[in-house]
C-alpha cells in the first residue's frame, strides 16, 4: 500500500510506532467485543483494538481511546 503525499509527512510527524497484528488477533478483538460488549464490530475497527490488547502492559495505567463501528458487518459471514 503506498502512502499519501499528505499522509506521509503527517505519520512522519505524529507517529512513534505502528503496531502489526495477524488476522488471528483481529478476529479474537472482534469476538471479545462481542462476547463482552454485546456488540458486533467490523475486522477494520478491530484492527485497533487488537493492538491494544496485543501491548497492552504498554498501556496499562493509560487513557486510551479506541473508536470502533459495525456498520459494515456481514452477519452471516461473523469470523467467530
């Protein structure tokens, strides 16, 4: 995937680390929302929140906010 020219510089800038996670981890975060939150969020916005739970002793004692939405979410077709 090739970056912007104006969303480069702005990574460069703002950015300090990028967290990579499986498609395996993405799936559990999707689940886990499910499972405790009642709710049934898209593989893109758990993308997040899977790398939250991935270094998570990083954040321990953090505020933290992860934006998620569901609304492109195939019921029939859950991963989990």
């Amino acid at each position: 995937t090739q970056l912007g020219d104006k969303n480069f510089p702005l990574i460069q800038k703002y950015v300090d680390r990028i967290i990579r996670v499986t498609e395996k981890e993405i799936i559990e975060a999707m689940r886990l929302v499910c499972e405790r939150m009642k709710i049934i969020i898209e593989p893109s916005s758990a993308v997040a929140f899977a790398g939250l739970l991935k270094e998570k002793d990083r954040f321990k004692g953090k505020k933290v906010c992860v934006i998620i939405s569901g609304g492109n979410v195939d019921l029939k077709n859950l991963p989990f």
